[in-house]
C-alpha cells in the first residue's frame, strides 16, 4: 500500500514540473526584455557613431593643418624666389583688370621663371630676333605673382571660410611664337620699371589658380598677432584680417611716411597663415573656435636686390 502510494505522489510531482517547464514567459516579461535590449543596442550604436565621427573629424583637422603647412612652404618658396616685392600690392594689383572679383591682394612680387631655350623661338625666324638673343644669354623671364584671399560664398564649390588664389602674368603665351602674354610689359626694359609697372594698352590675361581651401573667415580680425617689430617699417596686407596676410619690411626713402610706388626697398617678408574646417560636412557641421589652428608663421628673406636701397 505504502508502495503504491509513493507512486502515486512521484507521478503527480513529475507532471507538475512538466507543467512548468511548457509555462515559458510572460508577454510583460518579453516587453520588459525586447525594451531592455533595444536601449543597450542603441547606446553601443552611439557610441560607435560618435567613434566614427570622431575620428573622420581628427583626419579632417590633421588634412586641413597639413594643406595650411603646404600651402606656407609653398607661399614661401616662391617668395624666396622673389627679385622684387611690393611693399603695397596694390600699387601693382590696381593695374590689373582680370584678378577675381572681390579677392584681396596679400602680396605681390616679380621672379625669374626658366625658359625652356630649345622651345623659345621654335616657331619663328629666331636668328633675326633680338629677344632670341636675349632669352638664350638670360635663359629666363620676369613673372608677376600675386597672392589673393577671397572670401567663400554659398554658391561656389567652395566649403571652408575663405581660400588663398595663386595669380600669375606671366611673359609668354606662346613660348614658340615668343606671342606676349595679353597686357604684359617687361618690367626690366626702359621706361618702365619694377616699382612704376603697369600694363600695355591690352587688357591683361593673366592665370589664376586657387592654391588651397579652408582658410580662417577673411573677417577676422582679433589684432591677436601684429607684425615683429612695431617700431620698424613694417606694411601689414591685409590691414584687416589675421587670416592671411604678410608684413613686409621697406625704407622709405622719400621721408614721406607713406608706402607708395616709390618705397618698394624690401628684404624681409613675413607671413602668416591660420586654417579653419569650419562648414566642412565631414566634421557635422559649423566647430567650435578650437577649431582654428594656431597661426603658422615663417620669415622669408628676399634674394633679389634690384631696385633696391641702402638698407
């Protein structure tokens, strides 16, 4: 009987358990875990969002700091280059009709570019050419070099605040016909000169390239960095923005304090240079100020000495 008993109980336990085991969960116990999951999910897909975000953002800061870097060893490379520079750009710019609309002179220069002799006069009776002559013994010619700051607008390609333009009139348009260049007037040949230049009756034809995006808005203006030495002769161009601009040193050797045409007695440029990623779609949009680089500066002594005084 005892035995039989037992039996019974153990059947009715094992179905009980059975009964449990098939229960399963509730559906508030489903809500609870689905809500439970669908927060954790999200938080790790912000995180990895913002993981992303951030370092596109670092490669978008370090690519802008690296193009501002090239574009000041570009700038000065080609200033070192310089036989003559304007301590007024505009003296120069002013002749000119075919710059950008709304761009700004920074500074404005003459240099040497090689000629390539074998080209030179290809095209033509090169023997009965007094310029043949003078490009083989000279093996190069005089190139105006303006640098420009324009502001960015909406409706240009443009993203960054503002962006440097590199303009070039040079002597030749066509090497092998030895065809001037539109407007061109050697600066070198009497009786014009580098500190009186301005153009033949043509309007000019010159080249202008952007040399790189991204700089600080051409507003700015905080007076944070002044040229080296306020006491000494120093032209600042642009007077109003700290965004790109130079100081160029001159004697003024007329004693009229005024930086005029015939003042252009310059050795030492220096030259300053500040980036900003702002408005670039790879950084989310408009950044902090913390995202204008520090400034970068660097001295450039000028070779060339012509039309020079005693300094």
């Amino acid at each position: 009987m005892a035995g039989a008993a037992y039996k019974f109980f153990l059947k009715r336990l094992m179905k009980q358990s059975k009964s449990l085991e098939q229960r399963g969960f509730t559906l508030l116990e489903l809500l609870v875990a689905v809500i439970i999951g669908t927060l954790i999910s999200s938080l790790l897909l912000f995180i990895v969002v913002e993981l992303v975000r951030a370092n596109r953002r670092e490669e978008v800061l370090t690519q802008t700091q690296q193009s501002m870097q090239r574009a000041m060893d570009y700038v000065t490379r080609d200033l070192g280059e310089a036989v003559f520079v304007y301590a007024e750009p505009s003296v120069v710019t002013d002749e000119l009709d075919d710059l950008p609309a709304g761009s700004v002179p920074v500074v404005a220069f003459w240099r040497l570019d090689p000629v390539d002799i074998t080209q030179a006069g290809s095209g033509i009776d090169c023997d009965a050419s007094n310029e043949c002559t003078t490009l083989r013994v000279r093996q190069s010619s005089y190139t105006l070099v303006v640098y420009l700051l324009q502001a960015n607008g909406g409706a240009d390609i443009w993203e960054g605040p503002s962006r440097i333009i590199r303009y070039t009139l040079p002597t030749y348009q066509d090497i092998t016909t030895l065809t001037l260049t539109d407007g061109y007037q050697d600066p070198s040949v009497p009786p014009s000169s580098f500190e009186s230049w301005a153009p033949t009756a043509t309007a000019t034809d010159g080249n202008a390239q952007v040399l790189t995006d991204y700089v600080d808005d051409i507003a700015l203006n905080s007076g944070a960095t002044d040229c080296p030495d306020p006491a000494a002769d120093y032209q600042r161009t642009p007077a109003d923005t700290d965004s790109f601009y130079t100081c160029i040193l001159y004697t003024d050797l007329d004693g009229d304090g005024n930086r005029d045409e015939d003042v252009s007695t310059n050795k030492n440029v220096f030259v300053y240079l500040q980036g900003n990623p702002d408005n670039l779609a790879a950084t989310g949009g408009p950044t902090s100020d913390a995202s204008r680089f520090p400034k970068l500066e660097a001295a450039v002594l000028v070779r060339g000495a012509i039309e020079k005084g005693a300094q």
